[in-house]
C-alpha cells in the first residue's frame, strides 16, 4: 500500500458515525494487540489552546530525554503532522505500513456492522505506531469533544489537562458551557492527576472541579500569577518563571496561558509521577523548541504576512486582542475562507471593526463555506470584500491593497492557512 493510497482509504471513511461510542474501536484496537494500554499517555482536551498546550508539553518531555510521541489535529501542511515522534512527523512510508496493517481490520469489522470513522482510523494507526517506536509516553490532543473522543479508549493517563473552555462545536457538545465542559471533562479518569488551564469561566470551572471530585482526581489549577511575562514583541515573548528565564517564539496573551498550562502539567509529571528526567532545563530548553504554524505565525515581514488559524468566536476575540497589541493602527487585509459549521456570522462580526478589506477564498474541503456567501458577510459588517481566484493570485491581491505599511492577515481556518502556508513561503519573497 502507497501512502497516497492509504489516505484515500481513510477519507473514504465516515467523518462521523451514525451510532456515537468507543465499543468498536476498543474492538479494533484488541485485534491489533491493545497498543494504547502500552503507553503511558498525557491526555489534553479543550475548546482553544490544546495544539498549542500539547505541542509544549511533548516538547519540554523530548528535552527531558523521554521518547516522546504526540498525536494532534488537525494537520496543517502535511496529514503526517498529526503523528510525531520526538518532534518529527511520521514518514509516509511507515504511515504506509502502520494503515496496511490497520485498515483491512476495519473493512472487515465493517462487513460486520461494526462501523468506525475516519477519526478513529487515524487514532488507531497512531496507537499502533506509537508502540511499534517504544515511546515513553505520548501526548493526546483530543479531536473533538472528550468523553467520546476516539482518543479515550485510554484508561490510566498520567495526566488528564483540560484547556480553556468555550463556545464550539454546539450541534454535538451542546449549547451551553455546563455541556460542553461536561463532554470535555469525559476525559478525566478516576484517581488520575488532573491539570486545568487558568481563566476558565465560573461555569465550565464548576464542572471541572465537579468532576475531578467525583472521579477522586487530584486537581491542580494552573496559576497564572506563577509566569510573569518581560517583554513581548513580534519576535517572541519573554518570561520569568520560578528563577528560570523562559523564551518562545509563540505570541499572545493566549500562549501565555497556554504555557503556563504545560508549565503546570511538568510539574504534576515531576513532583507527583516522578518523572525524574524533568528539569529546570527540560523547561527551559522545550519551550524555545516550540515551533506552532499557523498559530498567530509570522510569515513575513516584507511585505508583512500572518497566517493564524483560529476558526470559533473565541478564537477571533484572542486574534482581535493580538492585532490591536502587535499591529496597532495598520491597515490590514484579511485573507479569509471558513468552514460551513463554524460560528461565521460571529467570527467575521468580531473581526470586521479591524480590517479594511477582506479577499475570500473556497477552501479544499467539502464543509467550505460559499465564498459568494462569507464575501457577502464582510460586506454586511463594512468591509469591502473580494474574490479571491486562486490561492496566489488572492494572495498578490491582498498583498497589494495591504500597501507597503499595511498587513494581510490569513485566518478564518487551519484548512486555509495549511493551503496558503507553502504558497506563501514561496511567492512572498518575490512580492518584496
């Protein structure tokens, strides 16, 4: 099997099932040897921040020296991005070998009745492949929701985290916080160590600590007074933390939080698990290691270009925060498509006092939504908007009406900004 031909078995797949549950994949994963009971695993789930907050995470434990995997989505540039050993993607000819070996196992479960999603393929191959490589631990980054998520068919995390909670997803997690923190919360074991991120709204807080008390896990609050932040800029932030100088590349209030989150995670692992390879340096050095595409990414500065992914309301409230603190009074063009299901009308509103101009795009994925339709949006909110007709072409298009001093700002989808990312990089500096 090709990996070409891998991925187009996978996608053939259902993106959900018609009946919801893990008895099925949990039957799957018994044929395939139980690789998920193999591995000790920290378990992050949330609505903003989990990418980033796992990313932290399994890079501070590979500077720690553990053999470390992670599992996270979606994919920005490469499907392979979603499955990583000690920082590095998966090859596609071991992906290959890995789904050989998994997807026939499916098709005969499904001649059976037993049906399993393209979601639960993916977690599956990923737990396959993570035993085959021996890793010490791995880190799970939910895909949706957390209580019947294909990645809890694990039963002992070291560490279950929760990040920040909100509004996403509301036709399957529910319309209010209390369901949706109680979907999230479906990850915490009983009697495992549990880890929240600061700044959690009263509501899905209460939850989180309902739960963590019923389920006799120890809860631990991330304390956001604890990092103390230097100097940002566009070049990065700097923080202090214990007597430790942290750097990364990362920026926004957001990050921040997020670190302070994996920050708070380590620190369970090494006081209360006693993994003893943790230390100030694994800190240190992990945090300067993260590299998060699309994540408030700079791009370019010349002309300037930021491709941010952040696709739900909060997600535009925290790029909003960001472009009034880092690029104050700049005209900015955004370059924008959107998925059909996503919370657009909010999105675009929150987004629409900043911009000047919007060119839109049709994203490469059947739940786009029609560019005539978001364009119309822009318009409705006062921003002139135009059509994009190719991914370049929109690109050169925003470029120009940004002007030299202005910014084109890529958002709106993690589909769009992994479209555009590569072409980016390739044309931008042809545009100087």
């Amino acid at each position: 099997m090709t990996y070409e031909e891998a991925l187009k078995q996978i996608h053939a797949l259902h993106r959900f099932k018609k009946v919801p549950g893990l008895v099925h994949l949990h039957n799957l994963l018994h044929a395939l040897g139980d690789p998920q009971e193999k591995l000790p695993c920290v378990h992050v789930a949330g609505t903003n921040g989990k990418g980033s907050t796992s990313t932290m995470i399994a890079s501070m434990l590979r500077k720690s020296r553990y053999r470390t995997g992670l599992f996270v989505s979606p994919f920005v540039t490469d499907f392979c991005e979603r499955i990583q050993l000690n920082n590095r993607p998966i090859p596609h000819r071991e992906f290959a070998q890995a789904a050989e070996d998994v997807l026939p196992l499916i098709l005969e479960m499904e001649s059976r009745g037993e049906e399993l999603s393209e979601f639960e393929a993916i977690t599956a191959i990923a737990f396959y492949w993570f035993a085959q490589q021996n890793c010490d631990v791995v880190v799970l980054e939910v895909g949706l929701g957390g209580r019947l998520d294909a990645t809890n068919v694990i039963r002992n995390p070291l560490c279950s985290v929760i990040t920040h909670i909100s509004y996403d997803h509301t036709e399957i997690l529910g319309n209010t916080l209390t369901e949706i923190a109680g979907e999230k919360c479906g990850i915490l074991k009983e009697g495992c160590e549990a880890v929240c991120a600061p700044g959690q709204d009263s509501e899905a807080l209460a939850v989180i600590r309902r739960t963590a008390k019923e389920r006799h896990c120890p809860l631990t609050e991330a304390d956001p007074h604890l990092l103390h932040v230097m100097d940002e800029t566009l070049a990065g932030t700097r923080m202090g933390y214990q007597d430790m100088l942290l750097e990364m590349d990362l920026l926004g209030d957001y990050q921040v939080t997020n670190a302070i989150t994996a920050l708070t995670c380590m620190e369970v692992l090494r006081r209360k698990i006693g993994m003893d390879r943790i230390t100030d340096h694994s800190y240190v050095s992990g945090l300067a290691a993260v590299r998060m595409p699309a994540r408030f990414e700079v791009l370019s500065k010349r002309p300037f270009v930021i491709a941010d992914g952040a696709h739900n309301p909060d997600g535009a409230r925290v790029l909003a925060e960001s472009l009034k603190r880092y690029l104050p009074k700049k005209h900015l063009v955004a370059l924008t498509g959107m998925c059909a299901d996503k919370d657009v009308q909010h999105y675009v509103h929150t987004l629409a006092p900043l911009f000047a101009e919007a060119v839109v795009l049709p994203l490469e994925n059947p739940r786009s939504m029609e560019p005539e339709k978001l364009s119309a949006l822009w318009q409705q909110n006062g921003v002139t908007s135009y059509l994009g007709e190719y991914p370049g072409q929109a690109l050169s298009l925003a470029v120009q009406l940004a002007g030299k001093d202005g910014a084109v700002i890529i958002c709106g989808s993690l589909y769009l900004a992994g479209e555009l990312r590569p072409v980016a990089l390739d044309i931008l500096p042809l545009l100087r």
